[in-house]
C-alpha cells in the first residue's frame, strides 16, 4: 500500500466481513479514508481483550483423543445441566466431536462464526441470546451467565438496552444506538470497540423484542410502542448525556424516543438519524405495501445487494425475513402518519443526519438530508466518506470521531 496513506489492521472472516471478538481470521490492512479498500497481509490473527493477537498460522479446526485426560483437563469437562446443554448445541452446529469441548472452549476458535451462532442460540430455544453469546463465546464463561441469569428468576426482565462498553456505568455520557431493519444489538460492537476504553462515552444497544433469534416467537412491538419502553428505561437507568443513534429505519425510533424523552424533561443531548432518507407520502405508502407483499425469498434476495448474506437455514432465513420486514413496515408507517400530520413533532434539541458517500439506498442526501426538518428545525449534515450503508461496522472510527466530536460540542 501507499506508505503515505493511513491504515489500520483488522481480522475478517472468509466472507471478508469484521470477525466476532476472539475469533480467529485473516489479517487485513483497512484504509481510514476508505474502508472498502482492503490489502491482505497474509497473517492471521485475532482481535482480543488486550489488543490483536497474530497467531502463527491459519487456524485450524483439529481434535485429537488422547488414551488418558490429565486431571487437569478432565476438570475442564462440562458438567451440569446448563454447560452440557450448550456444549450438545454447540457440537450440532458446528460438527465437532462433544469431548472436544471444554470450559476453555472458544465457540469462535471452534469454527464458529455469525451465522452458526444464530443458529446455536436457535438451537438452545432462549436459553442464550447473541448478545450473550457475541460477548460470552467461552464455554465456561457463557455458562456463568446463564446460570446467574436462572438463579435469579425465569421471570426476570433484562429490558432492553445492552451494554456494549466494558464500564460503562462510569461514562459521562452514553450512547444509545437504534439498529436497521433485522438488526440486534451486537451489529454496534465495532463501533463500541472503536470508541475504547479511554473516552467517556458508553455505548448501548438496544434489543428489541422478537429480535432475538432465541426468542423467535416473541411479539414484535410497533415504534411507539417501542419508543415508550425505551424511553422509560433510559430515563430509569443511565444518567449524564444522553446521545441517540437510529440507523436506517433504526432513525424512526430514534426520534420518537427523543420526543418522549424531551416531554418527560429528560431530553437526549444530540439525535443522530443515519443511513436514512425521508419520502414523501407516495413514496412512504408504497414502501409499508412493499413491505407487507416481499416473501421472505425476496427479502433475502434484496438483503444480499446490499450486504453480504452469508448461507442461512431456512429457518435462519424465516426469522431474518420475518423481523426485517416488520422492522420496514412499522418504521415507514410511523413516518408516514408523521408526514400526514405535520408539524407538532418538532425536536427542540440538535439533530445530525449522517450519511456514507457511497451508500446505494441515499442517493442525493446532499440535498434531500433537510427533509429531516419535518423533526428538526435546524438538521445539519455530517457524512462518514465511502463506507456502504452499515458504515457502524464498515467505519465505526469515523463515526466514533463524529459523536465524539458533537459530544464535546454540545457538552
């Protein structure tokens, strides 16, 4: 590469897509001013609690049956109810022998990736989340969490913000993102990661219901619904600034969120729509019908123009096609019911709309990103260079530099 131009290294999967926490994966050099622009370094690695690990080559996927277990290992077996569950899910999905697996076993240094951990939490039926998996893939670990989680009652609600950051009870401000059509809350990890440990900032996701695959059946709420929960448990739990993060049509929740926050006296500091242009209400009718028609065959077909869709079961498949669907619809009739009544909804506090300049589904946001004004008297316009349109993942330096930035601006 240039020498004379700035890059970072990161581990992606054989997908090229960013690998989950701990998992082993090519090493790439990534342009800062254009993460599209990817240069191999022939090393492998993986990125960990301390910094990248470079490991001596590519990983592979080995198992060996010793005659005798050393007491120390035997110890590591898992026992119990909870660990053994897991373990048997785990030895399905990724089709390793179960006496492979141990306490220390990583689900990712296993052959794991996204989609088989979908499918491992599917497979569990609620017993794990991806939340819990993405951020717990160590066999002894993730069973402390499950455990801990039982004992102090099935009933228990966990609500719906997620704790992306190590500590980020002691953050002066927190950030809350809002996640795209049939996204979760682990979708904003690289954009966590990217803002470290060092800065004052928080983040949290949030997960909604019926949007984790453990939980295929739960309900799925509309956006005031939604934004009434949410609300309510910001306003209950996190204290200093608040930031708002709705990406896509993650953005509709977002704002009205913002409004109920703003009527309870408690308003977020900054909203950030991103990823998202407003219609007009042809359009925005056209696009709830839209929504309600597509099979989830097209849905999936729409999915992989966009983003890279790696092999799903078709229950994968279902579940995916069934969340990004009413996530579309309900987005873009709250927005519409928005547009019909008018003025009234008025944000008094700043909004920035963000956009990558490459993005496919926001063409000429250059001029169109002051439609925002229909929640904002004075939108402004911040854009985070070529990045696609998941650009949380794509470019979470870039956008850790604009929130940031506006933080310390509105602080």
């Amino acid at each position: 590469p240039d020498p004379a131009r700035p890059f970072h290294l990161r581990v992606v999967d054989d997908y090229g897509l960013r690998a989950p926490f701990a998992a082993p994966g090519q090493v790439v050099l990534v342009a800062a001013d254009d993460e599209s622009v990817k240069v191999p370094t022939g090393r492998y690695g993986r990125r960990m609690s301390g910094g990248l690990e470079f490991l001596p080559e590519r990983p592979r996927r080995t198992f060996h049956r010793p005659r005798r277990r050393s007491a120390s290992r035997a110890a590591l077996r898992p026992e119990g109810p909870v660990q053994l569950r897991i373990a048997h899910a785990w030895s399905r999905v990724l089709d390793v022998p179960l006496e492979s697996i141990t306490l220390d076993g990583n689900f990712f240094e296993l052959g794991g990736g996204s989609l088989a951990a979908m499918r491992a939490v599917m497979e569990l039926d609620g017993l794990v989340s991806l939340t819990d998996l993405m951020r717990n893939s160590t066999l002894g670990p993730l069973s402390m969490v499950v455990q801990t989680r039982l004992d102090e009652g099935a009933g228990a609600d966990p609500g719906l913000l997620r704790a992306l950051s190590e500590n980020p009870g002691n953050a002066r401000c927190a950030l809350v993102c809002l996640p795209y059509a049939g996204g979760t809350a682990i979708d904003f990890e690289p954009l966590a990661a990217a803002l470290g440990k060092a800065d004052d900032i928080g983040v949290y996701s949030v997960e909604l219901p019926g949007h984790d695959a453990g939980h295929p059946g739960e309900p799925l709420l509309s956006v005031r619904e939604a934004a009434r929960l949410l609300a309510d448990e910001i306003r209950t739990t996190l204290a200093g600034d608040v930031l708002l993060w709705g990406h896509c049509v993650g953005s509709a929740l977002a704002v009205e969120t913002a409004r109920l926050m703003e009527a309870a006296g408690s308003p977020p500091l900054h909203v950030f729509v991103a990823g998202k242009l407003l219609h007009d209400a042809g359009i925005m009718r056209e696009a709830v019908r839209q929504a309600d028609t597509m099979s989830d065959d097209d849905i999936m077909a729409w999915l992989a123009g966009v983003t890279e869709v790696g092999p799903l079961t078709p229950d994968q498949a279902a579940f995916v096609a069934r969340v990004f669907r009413h996530d579309s619809r309900s987005a873009n009739a709250y927005l519409l019911a928005q547009a019909e009544e008018g003025t009234g909804a008025t944000l008094g506090v700043p909004l920035t709309a963000v956009y990558a300049t490459d993005d496919p589904l926001t063409p000429e946001y250059g001029r169109r990103y002051e439609e925002w004004s229909l929640f904002s008297a004075a939108p402004r316009l911040a854009e985070v260079g070529p990045a696609g349109h998941y650009f949380c993942s794509t470019a979470p330096h870039a956008v850790a530099d604009l929130v940031r930035s506006l933080w310390k601006e509105g602080h």
